[in-house]
C-alpha cells in the first residue's frame, strides 16, 4: 500500500466517480452473484462484530461484515470470505501467519477462472493505520492541542505518511492486476475506508488525537482513499466510496460507524461496528447497480 506522486481526489470528485460507476454497472449486475469472493483486511473481516464466522478463528471475520452483507443482497450462489484481520498486499500471495493455530491460506487463493465478483480492501495495514494510532495517541499526552505527531513525521523536512500513501497506492495497483490475472471475467470492486477522524479538532482524551494531529491524520486517509480511487480508475474497476462525514470515532454513539479506542459497541478499537459494516455493504451494493431496480434486485 517504484513511489508515484498520488494526487488527492476531493470528496466530491469521489462522489462523482460513484455516480459514473452507477451508470455502468448495472449491465454488468445478472451475473456478479454467481461466484463472489472477498479479499481484504480487518475493515473488511469485522473483528468482534458479531455473529464470528468462518477460519481460522484469529481471522476474526464477522458474519455480519459488509461482505455478508453484499452475499445476502445479491443472492451469491457461492460466496467465499477469504478476509483476515491484520492482512498486509504481501497476504494476497502468501499464507497469512497468525501465530496461533493454522494461517490462513494465501488470499488470492480463492479467486478462479469463473469467480464473476471480486471486493477488495487492503493496504490500511501497510500504511499503518494502527502504529500511526499508537505513536500519536502517545505523543498528544505532550501536547493535547498541538501537532507533535505531524511533527514527528515530518522531522526531515519530507512527510512520511505522504510517502506511505504514495508506496501503498502503487503497491495496490499489483493487487489489482493480481486479481485480473486469476479472475479474468469477474467484476471487481475495491472498497475505501470509513473515515476514522473528524476533519478538525477531534474529542480528546477520548480518543487522545492532538487537537493539531486531527486533521494531518484526516487528510492522510483520505489521500489513502484516493490512491486507491486512482488505481480503481486505472485498472478498470468500480470504486465504492464510502466517505460521509460525521460517523467517525468522535461521533455520537449512535452516530458512529467506527468505534473509537474505547468501544462503545462490539468492534475492535478503531474499527467498523456493525452499523458501519451495513451501510459499507449497501453502497458496495448501490455501487454495482445491484439495489433497487436492478437485474439483482
């Protein structure tokens, strides 16, 4: 998740490339149910939503994870999860070490000539989501409302994270082609991240972000997500764009569709709870032109 400069798309711009994929993709939705597979980390895998579903058990795949959710929309004849929290690109092509009990098998393992639906959702963990959670959270004690974090990534006059999103965005690109490679036919459709910041200020100690960090992290996952709409693009796949403000570990309990360090529903910190898994799996739906009126629906 060679370096390439990524351009940053607005959210608008991703909103408009989801409309275009509106228009295309329902030609396409008669035969996305007939063998679905789903690659991705633990933003896909959903650790401790429950119900848990599916091994090894340290995946901690949720049965009501959005890939669950896009199977039961779509009526998927087969279905395979091969998701796994805690995945890194490297885990598309090698089995997956967890430790404990067995791997999980390569990821790119499941796809075959006649899989006709791909999601994917992988280089969170490349970039670092959590190690950067961890090492800002410990710098904000030092300064609730400055930027110690943006300063200590940008020590050397560059910017580390601008540079991990420019190294992950081009390592995702051979995701992609790994997966038209093994599955050829199939549709494929590579999912963003929910937003886990605010876009300013943020809610510390809850979630103990420096008020000045909040929006230098904010802006580095959307730059993610927009490395990744870029390769979608390139590659020929549907880009679902999940960003919607006001859903993000600061939220409102109710309102949330990532808890934050100290959940307040089933979910790991700093991951997708149930809601949010429900309406990633919707818009994965919307964006294949598989809801309402359409062939599948």
């Amino acid at each position: 998740m060679s370096f390439r400069t990524i351009p940053r798309i607005s959210a608008a711009a991703l909103g408009a490339a989801g409309v275009l994929t509106l228009v295309a993709a329902p030609a396409q939705a008669a035969g996305l149910a007939d063998r679905y597979v789903a690659l991705g980390d633990s933003f896909t895998a959903g650790p401790l939503v429950p119900p848990p579903s599916g091994e090894p058990l340290l995946c901690l795949r949720s049965g009501s994870n959005y890939p669950s959710v896009v199977a039961e929309a779509i009526g998927a004849a087969e279905f395979v999860d091969a998701s796994c929290s805690g995945a890194v690109i490297d885990d598309m092509t090698a089995p997956q070490d967890l430790a404990v009990g067995p791997d999980n098998p390569a990821q790119f393992d499941a796809l075959t000539p006649d899989t006709t639906l791909v999601t994917v959702q992988i280089g969170g963990n490349d970039f670092g989501f959590a190690d950067i959670v961890l090492e800002c959270a410990a710098r904000s004690a030092t300064d609730p409302v400055g930027d110690p974090c943006r300063d200590h990534y940008t020590a050397d006059g560059g910017d580390e994270l601008a540079d991990r999103v420019a190294e992950t965005g081009a390592r995702f690109a051979d995701v992609l082609a790994g997966i038209r490679e093994r599955s050829p036919d199939a549709t494929v459709a590579v999912v963003g991240y929910l937003q886990i910041l605010p876009e300013s200020r943020g809610c510390w100690p809850a979630v103990p972000i420096s008020r000045g960090d909040v929006p230098y992290l904010d802006d580095a996952q959307t730059d993610l997500n927009a490395a990744m709409a870029d390769e979608a693009a390139a590659a020929g796949a549907v880009f679902v764009d999940v960003f919607e403000r006001g859903h993000d570990v600061c939220a409102r309990p109710s309102d949330k569709w990532v808890e934050g360090i100290f959940p307040t529903r089933p979910a790991a910190p700093v991951h997708p709870n149930a809601d949010g898994m429900a309406e990633v799996g919707a818009r994965v739906v919307d964006a294949l032109g598989a809801g309402s009126g359409s062939p599948l629906a």
